[in-house]
C-alpha cells in the first residue's frame, strides 16, 4: 500500500488496498528544508537507498 509520510514519519495520505490510485498532496516547503538541514537521518537514507545517492550529496556539500 502506497503512503506520503513526513521526514518525521507522520502519514500525510494514504493509498486504499482495494483500488489502484495517485495520491496528490500539498507539502509543507519550509518544513521540508527545516528537514533536510536538522534531521541527519535523512542524508544517510538518501545515501544508502537512492541510486547516485553518493553523487547527489556530494553535489549538495558542494554547493
């Protein structure tokens, strides 16, 4: 079942089992970056699961 969830784990929507469907949902911009900067967890998740992870934080160190 396919789910939006916050950096902080909270469920923003969430996809029936029943029927196929596209979950559209607006998203907090500044809470997003207030993430990215002060939840550490989320770079080593980025890492270790996105492939060209390694790239895209090296990109990022960077800039």
């Amino acid at each position: 079942k396919s789910k939006l969830v916050s950096p902080l784990g909270d469920i923003l929507a969430e996809a029936s089992d029943r029927k196929e469907e596209i979950l559209i949902r607006a998203v907090d911009v500044e809470a997003l970056q207030w993430a990215r900067e002060e939840v550490p967890y989320l770079e080593d998740y980025l890492r270790k699961l996105t492939p060209g992870g390694e790239e895209i934080i090296e990109e990022r160190e960077i800039e």
